[in-house]
C-alpha cells in the first residue's frame, strides 16, 4: 500500500534530510512540492517526485487541489502551527519539522488540530532514531539506571552558524541556537528520562560573539548587523518531581567541550553519557564499573531492515504509524513540552526572573 506525500517547503532541511529519506521509504510517492521560490519545488518535484507530481507556490491551493496522506512541513518556524494546522483540516496527517512552533500557544493549537481533526502529527526529532539513541532508551526504560533524577542536555558548536536562510532572523525563527539545536538535546533528554512534567526555569542567553566582524565559522563569516538572535543559551529546568536538567545551546561558544544533540544522565542505579559513543556507568560488588557500548554491530530493534540512516527510519516509523493505525514515535504532548520549556528558558533569560509552567 502508497501513501501520496506533499511537501512545504523545499529549501535546506527538505533537501538535507527529508526528501532523500522519504525516496528511501518503499511506500512513499511523492506527488505535490510547494514552495514560495518556485525555482526550489521544480528542483524537488523533478528529483523525487511522481510523473505526474504538481508544483506549487501557495499551500491553500497544493492542500485544495490534493487527497494527501501525509504533509512535511518544512518551513521556518513562524508558519509551522498555520501550515500544520491547514494541513490537518485538509484532512492531512502532519510531519512537521522541528521545534513544534515558535511559541507555545501555537504549539497547543496545533495539538488542539491533531485531536480535533484525528489526524497525527509527528516532530522532526530524528535524533531518537539514532542507534545510542535507542539503546539508551531501551536501558533506561528497562530501568538499569534507576530513577535519573537528573540530567545535561547538549548542544554546543564552537563556530558553526548557520549563515542561510532565515537562522539569524528572530521574528521568522523565534531564536537563534536554543530554538534550532538545544531543542533536539532537550527533546532526548526529556525522552529518555520519560518525565514531561516541568515545575519551573532559569535561564540567560547571550549576544557577545554574535557581534565579531569577519569571524571565524564553519559557514563563512557572518553579518553583525543580521545576527539578531542570541549565540548561546543555558537553562535550569526544576520538574515536579523534582529532577533537574541543564541545557546548554550555542552556535558560538569559546569551548573546545563540544558535542550537539546528545544527553547525560544521572540516576540512582547508574549513569550514561554520550560523549564517546555511549557510556554506562555504575557500581557492582562494591567496584565501580563502565560500559562501552558496541553501536557499530547491528541496526535498530525496532526498524529492522529500513537502514540506519535516522532521517530514514523517522520518515519510516511515521508511514508504519499512518498504515498500522499506531502512535508516532515523536508525540506531539511530548514536542509540547519541549516548546514550553524553550519559551520559558526565553523569558526567564529577558525578564532575570524564574518562569513556573
């Protein structure tokens, strides 16, 4: 059985992760691209499209004129909860890029959509597909490293900003690094801990590299003048039950202790890291232990067969979930909280004041 795709939005995210993962997913056709460059769906539609795949600029007229399975949305995160939102009214399951939405009423709008219409709707956080990924969750959900009651969520790049597209432009991104990379440490961290109950945050972000001239980055040297976003963000997060997590996110940071998208856990039983590959540590018979996990010698339980390519068995597991009639892997309750925490994080660092959720 097919599923008929459509996608909004064809620029850099469409390109890097998820038209070249649907084309891996045997069940996927590809039959309308919409984007308000035109240049950029004739570019998607003649490598991945059907025969017959239309092409659009306006996505009322690509959700009217099309019976669509699913709909990626894949723009800036200004229009996520209008374009998901129009999607599932349509009649449309919904993958939509991440974070959920720029602020937090968007993303329960959204949520409100999904229950309102029946329709799922799923978050692009491909680092849960990941293979330390889904052994960490298999290790803590088996419960090896006890109640983690606290945890480090990383997202540092030393200098990789992104120099495209609309990265710098807080208005159409609602923030600079915490928003674009710290959302997937916190989104792993909050899944692995399986705790989605936030208490309150503090938290500060920062402009100071942000106004270097001719500067040093894996991108090229960016615009002061455009850089409106911040360059780093840190974050206390104090859950109901007490747990903590510190969340670090920067896109420019004086610090050679880099590492993005990856978690540490703390737990009564045991702890893991992601610093070297996946680390478990703990205490056995009065002698402390650690445990380098083998990640290289087979694929994901779970996915057997679909390649390890995350991107890939994102794309995958949400076809499964359309088919099979089954939860998506990313719930959006969960995205949910993630926004919130993000938001709060935004507020706390321009008010100085802690933000209760």
């Amino acid at each position: 059985m097919s599923v008929k795709v459509g996608i909004i939005g064809c620029g850099g995210i469409a390109k890097g992760k998820h038209l070249p993962a649907l084309s891996n997913v045997e069940e996927v056709e590809m039959v309308a691209f919409c984007d308000i460059v035109p240049e950029l769906a004739v570019e998607a539609k003649e490598k991945y499209g059907t025969e017959d795949a239309k092409v659009y600029t306006d996505y009322k007229e690509l959700l009217a004129e099309n019976t669509l399975d699913i709909v990626h949305v894949l723009t800036p995160n200004s229009s996520h909860a209008e374009l998901s939102i129009a999607a599932m009214e349509a009649g449309s399951h919904v993958m939509c890029e991440k974070p959920m939405a720029k602020t937090s009423e968007e993303a329960r709008e959204m949520l409100e959509a999904s229950k309102r219409t029946g329709k799922k709707l799923t978050i692009g956080y491909q680092n849960r597909f990941r293979t330390d990924s889904q052994h960490l969750r298999a290790v803590t959900q088996e419960g090896e490293l006890g109640e983690v009651y606290s945890a480090k969520a990383h997202a540092v790049r030393r200098r990789a900003v992104p120099t495209w597209g609309v990265f710098l432009d807080e208005e159409a991104q609602g923030g600079g690094p915490l928003i674009d990379i710290g959302t997937h440490a916190l989104d792993l961290t909050l899944w692995m801990m399986d705790n989605y109950k936030p208490k309150y945050v503090v938290g500060n972000t920062y402009h100071e590299l942000a106004k270097t001239k001719n500067a040093a980055n894996a991108w090229g040297p960016w615009d002061p003048e455009k850089f409106t976003v911040e360059d780093s963000a840190f974050g206390f997060v104090v859950m109901e039950n007490g747990a903590t997590i510190y969340l670090e996110a920067s896109w420019a940071l004086n610090s050679l202790d880099v590492k993005e998208a990856k978690t540490t856990l703390f737990g009564t039983k045991g702890g893991a890291d992601m610093n070297d590959g996946l680390s478990i540590n703990g205490e056995a018979h009065g002698l402390l232990f650690e445990k380098k996990v083998e990640l290289e010698t087979g694929g994901v339980d779970f996915y057997d067969g679909a390649g390890e390519d995350p991107a890939t068995l994102e794309a995958q597991s949400f076809v499964d979930a359309i088919l099979n009639d089954t939860e998506p892997v990313v719930k959006p309750e969960e995205a949910l909280v993630v926004t919130e925490i993000l938001e709060a994080i935004y507020k706390s660092a321009k008010t100085g004041e802690p933000v209760y959720i």
